[in-house]
C-alpha cells in the first residue's frame, strides 16, 4: 500500500502535492517524492528516504512556478526503503515520472524483456518496470494516455499509477487496476490522489475511477476512457466526510477499516507468489535450496496475535512437510535452552518487525547458527534485516493497535511457506499443492462473505455486552482461532476472554462454567468436528451461553447453539483465515456496544520495543 497524488491547475504544485502527501501518509511512510514540470525546462525530480518530514525539509530550491506535478509516499513491496527505489520512478531519460501503488506481478518477466532490448535500470522496483514501458510506447509515436493504456494491457497485478512528461505540459495521466484511484476537477485544476482525504481540501466533488480506466487530467478537465480509448461518463461523488472520517475510508475506526481490507491483504500476499508448481517466491533469500533441504526441525516464534498465526502454521507444516515443528512465544523461547543447530530453521512472525521479544529469539538463533526467515509487514524492518530470508506480507501499514489483516496475512504467508518447504523436500504432490493453491486463492471472497454478515453478529454482541467471562474452545487448527478470538476480545473490549482445546476443559477449567457463562465454540467442519461439538454440549448441559463459528447449513452445530456466527467451509487447514474473521467483528462490535476506543485500546502499544 502506498499513496500516490497529482495535482495539475494554476498555482503553485509542490504545496498541494506535499498537503496530499501528508493525507496520505497513513497509507505507508518509509520514504516519499515528488515529480514537477518545470515550463520550459523538463521535470524536477526529488526523493527521500525516510519519512515525509524529509522530503519536506529537502525541497527548499523547486521551482515555484512549477503548476503540474506528481507525488508519492511509500510502503515498500519490492525493493528497501531507499532514495533509489523511492517514488517517483523514470526511465533514466529525465523526461518521464510516474508514482505507483500496488503490485506488478510480472515485473520480473518484464524486466529481462526490457534489459535484453537495451534498458538499464537503477532501482529494484517493480515501478521502474512501467516507466521503460511507458517510454516504449512514446518513442512507437503513442500519445502518453495511449501509452500508459498499454500498461494495463501488459502488466498483471493491482496498480494506480500517474505519470507526467516533460514535452506534455498541464497534462497527468493515471490509471487504474485493483488499487485505488480518485480524482477531483475544480476551478482551473485537476487532481488525482489513491484516496479522497488528499482531495478534502480543494474539492468535495469526486470522480470514481474504476478497474482498467485511464484518467487524463489537464487544468479544469478530467477525462476518463476504458481500455479501448472510449471516452466514458464518470460517476461523480459529493463527500460529506471530514478529514478524519475520510483517513478511515468512511469507516467508525480504522479497526473496522483494517477489518474490510482483508481481502486485498491476502490477495496481495498471494499475488505473484502462488505458481501452480507451489513454488514461492521469498522476497529477499539468502538461503539456498540445499540449505533449506538439510532443515530437519522448525521453530516458529511470535508474540500475540502473530504467535497465534505460527500456532496455526504449525499444523500446516508437520502436515504437509513431516518436519517436527515446535511453537514458541518469542519472550519464552531463548530462556528454555532449547535445541536450536545449523540444521533448525527458525520462523519470525511479526507484524512489526520490530518486536523486541521476537527480535532477542531470532538472535538467539543466529548464534545457534540457525536458518532464519521472518515473515514481516515491514520492509526493511530489524527482523527483516536479522533473518536469512524474508516473505513479506502485503498487507499495507496497519493503525488499529489490535493486529487483524496482518494477521490473516501472516497465515496465509505462512501456508505459501509450508507448501513451499513441502515441494521442496518432496512430500506433497505437485498436482496437490496445486489444488492446495486454487483454493487459498478462493479465501479472499470467502472472507468477503463473512465481512458482508457483519450486520448479523452485530445483535448477538449486543446481546452478550453485559456478559463477564467468555470462553473461546477450539481443537486442531480452530485451536488457534479460539486463542485469536479471545485475544481480540480481551484487548478491545476489555471483557474476560479464556481461550481452551475443548478437550482440555474437562481437566479443570470446566468448574467455572455457571448458567451465564458464554462459550464461543469454532465448530467449523474438520476431521475433529464431532469431538468439538461433544465438548460444546457438555458446556451447554452446564448451563452456558453456546455462540458458534459454524459453517453456512450446518443444522446439527446451530441445534447446540444460542447464537450461530455463520461462515463458508473451505480446506480444513485454510479455515483460520476465514473463521477468525467472524469473531474479529465479534469482538469489535462488542467492544463498540461498551464504548470502548477500539483503535487506541487501554494499556497497549502497536509495537512493544521492550522485553
Ligand atoms: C495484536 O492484536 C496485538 N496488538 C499484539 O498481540 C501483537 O500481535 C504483538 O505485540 C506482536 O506484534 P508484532 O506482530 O508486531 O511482532
């Protein structure tokens, strides 16, 4: 996720480019730049590492009459933050710019068709890909929104990009796949920005760009053509937000936000990753294959709600690799000695990066002389900087302190791994991880799905707002879920929330549960299923509140239960990513009932620094 701009009209560029830009920083800030049209003399070009208040302090000498321009602010995909691989990107001829956000999925394919006929690049971006074509397309004779046309044609992926060019002046082209686009037309000017906050400002009459449009914007016309250069009529949008409720999309809370991004998280952590080979791609490797082959024992560590997608992992990998794999919460790990040699891989998970409990067990690793990898959000993070190796998840910056479309992206990371290391050491069959992979590609909508029924668990929350003590249950990989449940509720609503394999209750826990007791049971269909609902029934003989996860049909799981939180069935192993989103919005509209602030919760930070 990154946030791009362009403002074209007759004042002055930079200070609009640089107010959008600030708008948009939510968006990821690890480095920025702007692109201006100088008139008469080419583009003026400035990138920096590093938050906007760089750039900001390094523009002291643009040209003040520049009245066109681009912008762009970054979370790095591919590439590290740096003043090289910042936005805006060229094609080295200092006449072209462009700013992107997104994906190209094919850059690497791409990228050697270009070298080999000739073009150098300078960053390791998948951008400077779309700059060369762009210029190809120019020097064929194309106009500039022919030849930003073509990109939709030969790239793959989720994109918006604005490019300018020096012998167009007053004119931006943008467009659009996947990734978001708005543009604004007011007086004498144009914009163009990935969200509507950078437009506030200047207009609230915005134009919906839509998948596979070109947008061509000049001082006080926006005109917008499809893929084939037909001209269409845009949708025109009044906004009645304010700035705040426009950083949120229009959303109470950038929890909920985070909540309906999930689907692009995950399918921007599988996209260009999910071969049908169930080859993956690690974003920065510096292990080799043999290495990986020789591994004969996996570690996964985390904290919190990453912990909680190594839990779930761990059942993927001893499936389908046959390692023995072993689960640690990070600030654990280092002080129980364990056995850690050359041939242990040791697995990261960590939204941040940054954690210092998983930063201190991957160090322990290392002088164990393990195999690291981190699965992170954040490039260039300090456990992506430790490790050996690095899949990022793609789920773009999250604000809301309680962790949710980086969590069902770190599971899904960390499935890609497990097929990944079970093709490799030659224990699943290609033709099966292909199946494996079609389906993984299917949860994002199954995800949607759940999303669309958030209206149905909101009443079952505003019915248990009073409650005390919850109980989350779970077996096999609903395990993790009940833990992941329970976690979210915990944190945002402040509610007691314990979380049980259901077979372990009868051991002790069992004695607690009273007639208004609530048990939150996973009883999504798995070969365990008849063993949880079992568990379920000897809770509900004892008096307590039974909510389920269940799947959509499932008549014999809502017979036991007061209140059914419904879901669609998919690979057993699969289903964290989309059960856990159920009791997501459990958990936030129960929060929401009591009042609570669910994005600043009580006590928490984003990122624990601290051991
Ligand atoms: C999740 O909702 C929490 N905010 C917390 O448990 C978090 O997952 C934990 O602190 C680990 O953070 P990390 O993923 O950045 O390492």
């Amino acid at each position: 996720m990154c946030g791009i701009v362009g403002f074209t009209g007759s004042d002055a560029a930079l200070p609009v480019l640089l107010d959008g830009l600030a708008s948009l920083e939510y968006r990821g800030y690890d480095s920025a730049g702007v692109a201006l049209q100088v008139p008469g003399d080419g583009l003026w070009l400035r990138r920096r590492s590093g938050k906007l208040a760089e750039l900001t302090g390094a523009v002291g000498d643009a040209p003040a009459d520049a009245t066109t321009g681009i912008g762009h602010t970054r979370w790095a995909t591919h590439g590290r933050p740096s003043e090289r691989n910042a936005h805006p990107q060229t094609d080295g001829s200092g006449d072209l710019a462009i700013v992107h956000n997104g994906i190209v999925e094919n850059f690497l394919e791409l990228r050697e068709e270009l070298e080999a006929s000739g073009h150098e690049f300078r960053s390791e971006t998948d951008t400077e890909v779309l700059a060369h074509l762009v210029a190809d397309e120019l020097a064929e004779g194309r106009s500039l929104a022919d030849a930003v046309r073509s990109l939709l044609h030969s790239a793959d992926g989720s994109f918006a990009v604005a490019v300018v060019h020096a012998d167009d002046p007053g004119l931006i082209v943008a467009a659009r796949r996947v990734s978001p686009l708005v543009a604004g037309v007011a007086d004498e000017a144009a914009f163009v920005a990935s969200d509507i906050p950078a437009l506030l400002p200047h207009t609230r009459e915005v134009l919906v760009v839509d998948d596979d449009q070109v947008v061509e914007l000049r001082p006080g016309s926006v005109r917008i053509t499809d893929l084939d250069g037909t001209e269409l009529t845009p949708e025109l949008r009044t906004i009645t937000w304010d700035v705040e409720q426009a950083e949120k999309g229009g959303y109470e809370d950038f929890m909920l936000k985070e909540i309906h991004e999930q689907p692009a998280a995950v399918r921007d952590t599988l996209s260009g990753r999910t071969a049908p080979s169930g080859e993956l791609m690690l974003d920065e490797l510096r292990l080799s294959e043999d290495e990986l082959r020789a591994v004969d024992k996996v570690f996964l560590v985390g904290c919190g709600t990453s912990y909680h997608a190594a839990m779930v992992a761990k059942y993927a990998l001893e499936h389908w690799t046959r390692l023995p794999c072993e689960i640690d919460i990070a600030s654990e790990f280092r002080y129980r000695d364990p056995v850690v040699d050359t041939r242990t891989l040791v697995v990261g998970v960590s939204q941040s990066g940054e954690t210092a409990d998983t930063i201190e067990a991957m160090k322990y690793a290392k002088r164990w002389d393990a195999r690291i990898i981190a699965v992170t959000n954040v490039v260039d993070s300090s456990m992506a900087r430790l490790a050996d190796a690095v899949l990022y998840t793609h789920a773009g910056p999250e604000i809301g302190v309680a962790a949710t479309k980086t969590h069902l992206a770190q599971v899904v990371a960390l499935e890609l791994l497990a097929l990944y290391l079970a093709g490799l050491r030659g224990t699943r069959y290609t033709s099966e991880a292909r199946d494996l992979l079609a389906e993984l590609c299917e949860i994002p909508s199954r995800i949607e799905t759940v999303i669309g029924r958030s209206d149905d668990i909101h009443p079952v929350a505003h019915e248990l707002v009073d409650v005390r003590d919850f109980f989350f249950l779970g077996r096999g990989v609903g395990y993790p879920v009940a833990m992941e449940g329970a976690l979210k509720l915990k944190e945002i609503s402040y509610a007691r929330a314990e979380a049980y394999p259901g077979g372990e209750m009868k051991h002790g826990p069992i004695a607690l549960i009273e007639p208004g007791t609530v048990v939150v049971g996973v009883a999504t269909r798995s070969h365990v299923y008849a063993k949880v609902l079992g568990n379920i029934s000897e809770m509900r003989t004892r008096g307590a509140t039974i909510v389920l996860v269940a799947n959509d049909g499932d008549d014999t799981a809502a017979g036991l239960a007061d209140h059914v939180l419904w879901v669609p069935s998919t690979i057993e192993l699969f289903s964290p990513a989309v059960d856990t989103v159920a009791l997501q919005l459990f958990a936030y509209h129960l929060a929401k009932e009591r009042g609570r602030d669910v994005d600043k919760p009580r006590n928490l930070a984003k990122t624990v620094t601290v051991e």
